[in-house]
C-alpha cells in the first residue's frame, strides 16, 4: 500500500524568480544528493505543480513513511539543508504556515471515487 501527501507552499511573486525555480527543478536538475534523500526517506513519487506562484505538491510514499524521521534526516544533511537555504530565495511561508513550516499539508475535504 502507500499513502499520499498534499503540500501548498508559495514562491515569491516574482516572474525571473519562478522561471529560476522552475529551471532548478526542471528535469535532471535537481540535485543527486536531493533526490536520493527523497527515494531513500520511504518516498516513492513526487511531483510539484505551479500555479501563479501557489506550488502544490503531490508526494506518494510507502505505508512506512515518517515524515518526523525524514525531517530529522533532512537537519544532519549538509546537502539537503545547502538546497533548502538555495530553495528559500524563491519560496515564502504561507501566511497560516506556524514557525518554521514551508510547505503545508493540505486536508483532503472531498474524495470521489469510481
């Protein structure tokens, strides 16, 4: 099984800001050392779409996944805190977002399936 994770963070409401951003996430650019903290922290798919400068994340993961333990992970990884500080020049918080949290989950409301 697997479950999955929403997440909304924003980007800086500036156009050359978002282009860099999405330039950084572009295929093959995202850093090795990024990708393999993801795959290696029970993630399993990961995708991020854009609309204006509202970013919604999709993230599947295993039935396992810790997002407290991946968070951990991510605080004694040089790379990935290398990458979180490059990542802050192009996001801001959510105005809602408590102390210290950059991408939000969102609550599902609704759900249809067929």
């Amino acid at each position: 099984m697997s479950q999955r994770h929403i997440l909304i963070c924003d980007l800086k409401n500036d156009p050359a800001l978002i282009e860099k951003y999405k330039e950084y996430h572009a295929p093959g650019n995202a850093w090795p050392e990024i990708t393999e903290s993801i795959v290696s922290s029970g993630i399993t798919g990961m995708e991020i779409f854009l609309a204006g400068n509202r970013l919604v994340m999709i993230m599947t993961t295993t039935d396992d996944f810790d997002p407290a333990a991946k968070a951990a992970a991510d605080g004694s990884n040089p790379k990935v805190q290398e990458w979180e500080s490059l990542m802050d020049t192009f996001q801001q918080r959510l105005p809602f977002a408590e102390d210290g949290v950059k991408w939000v989950e969102a609550e599902r409301i609704f759900s249809l399936v067929n």
